[in-house]
C-alpha cells in the first residue's frame, strides 16, 4: 500500500477531500520526522512506537582494500508494532 492508496483510502472512510487528507498525512509524517530527528520517540497506542535507537561503534572490514575501518556510534530510527498490531497481523 502506497501513500497515495493510505491517502484514498481515507477520504472514502470519512468523507473528507483528498487534498484535506493528504496535508493531514504530510504533517503527520512531518511531526514524526522532526521529533525523531529531535531525539524523540513517538508513542502511538494501539499501533506502535517510533524508536530511535543509537548503535555503538563498531569494526568492520572493507574487503575490497582488505582494510579495517571503524564505523562510529550514530542513532537510527526504528518501529515497534503494538501488541494489538501484532496480534491482528497473526
């Protein structure tokens, strides 16, 4: 499903217009981003939780040169489905 069919989909369900929709979705996606971006989780019950998560330096090795190169600590965002999420997907 595409954002475009997400954006469809609930103009059918509520009877809004699909421009009126699309910004809803767009901010949505513009105030998660910027809160993670912020350092901040989103917390969005009965769905799930945006996480960002940061990864520990590490080793790795460049096959290609035969060299060993660190990669340093940096934070990523991850997503974790509610419970309910994960039981309505099983």
């Amino acid at each position: 499903m595409t954002k475009a069919d997400i954006v469809n989909e609930i103009s059918r369900k509520t009877g809004l217009d699909r421009a009126s929709v699309i910004n809803i979705v767009e901010k949505l996606m513009e105030v998660v981003k910027d809160s993670m971006s912020g350092g901040n989780n989103v917390y969005l019950r009965g769905f799930g939780s945006f996480v960002v998560k940061t990864r520990k330096e590490k080793t790795a090795r460049n096959i290609s040169r035969n060299t060993t190169i660190k990669i340093p600590e940096h934070k990523i965002p991850t997503f974790k489905p509610s419970k309910v999420f994960m039981d309505m997907v099983k």
